[in-house]
C-alpha cells in the first residue's frame, strides 16, 4: 500500500525545499503543482520553484481537480509529489465568488476528502504540502477567516489519512505523526 506523508509549516518555513529532498529519494516522480500565475510576484516564485526541480521530474499543474489526476497516473510513478494544499484551497474558494461561503467551505472540503481517497487508492507514494495558517491573529474580513477555517480542517483531513506527517519550522523537520 502506498505511503502518505503530509508536511506542513509556515510561509517561509522550508517545507517544499523539506519535501523535495523526501522526493528525491524515488526514481520517478510527478510534481503536481496547485499554483495559478496571477501576477508577477507569484511568477517569480513559481518560477523559483521550477529551478530547484530536477530536470527529470514530470510537472503536471493542477489548479483543480487533482483527485481526477492522481489515479490516471502511469504505475511506474514512485512518488506524487503535490505542492500545494492551501493555493489549492485557494484556487476553489475564488473560482465562483456568487456562491455561498459556507457552502463553498462543504463543497470544498468534500474535494479534499475525494483527494485523500485518490491518495490512499494511489499505487504510489503521495508527498502533500501544506501551509500551516492556523498560528496567526484572527483575520479582520470574512473571506480571510473562511479561509483560515477551511484551510485548517483540510490540514486536520490530510493528517489524520496520512502515514507521516512533518511540521517545519526554520528549516528544521519535526516529525509530529
């Protein structure tokens, strides 16, 4: 059966640079990556990102849906890596801005459930990233604290499905499951 390892952490806090060296240990690994380019800033770092990956790595990006991809995945793939939970929380909360936020918030914790369930079905080993958000002050707009919520009760999902989970602080991995 395949491993699940989750590896969570703040903005900053090594946790794709951790999570990249857990991948390289595979021979063949797909980089699913949730991020959208938006404007320049978030170029850059997409960017930064694509450098440090080896050239070898098949890139697959996935704003949506990534639990239609994983299991169409060729079986010889040793690890998915997929970088990451909260762009990817992001990305569903700001597709359809009419919707009901608490709606919103079911809808897309119900798609973090069908992920966790593409993960454990998954003949390969599944590397997830996460922002840890739950650490800060209270946000001061409703937007900002359904998102904090939502991201907060993905991240309790993902852990409690995976084998491993790590949490980085300043560069440093504590393994917490």
């Amino acid at each position: 059966m395949a491993k699940m390892t989750l590896v969570l952490g703040g903005a900053r806090s090594g946790k794709s640079a951790f999570a990249e060296d857990l991948a390289r240990k595979y021979k063949d690994v797909v980089y699913i990556a949730t991020a959208e380019v938006k404007d320049e800033e978030m170029r850059e770092r997409i960017q930064i990102h694509r450098a440090r990956r080896p050239f070898n790595w098949k890139t697959i990006e996935a704003p949506f849906h990534v639990d239609r991809i994983i299991p169409n995945l060729d079986e010889k793939v040793g690890v998915v890596y997929l970088d990451c939970i909260t762009l990817y929380v992001t990305n569903m909360l700001l597709s359809d801005e009419k919707e009901n936020l608490k709606k919103k918030q079911s809808q897309i914790l119900e798609e973090i459930n069908k992920l966790c369930k593409a993960c454990r079905e998954s003949k390969s080993d599944v590397i997830i990233v996460s922002n840890e958000v739950g650490l800060g002050i209270v946000p001061d707009n409703a937007l900002s604290r359904v998102f904090r919520d939502i991201a907060g009760s993905a991240n309790q999902i993902l852990a409690d499905e995976a084998d491993e989970v790590y949490f980085m602080v300043a560069g440093i991995a504590q393994r917490i499951k």
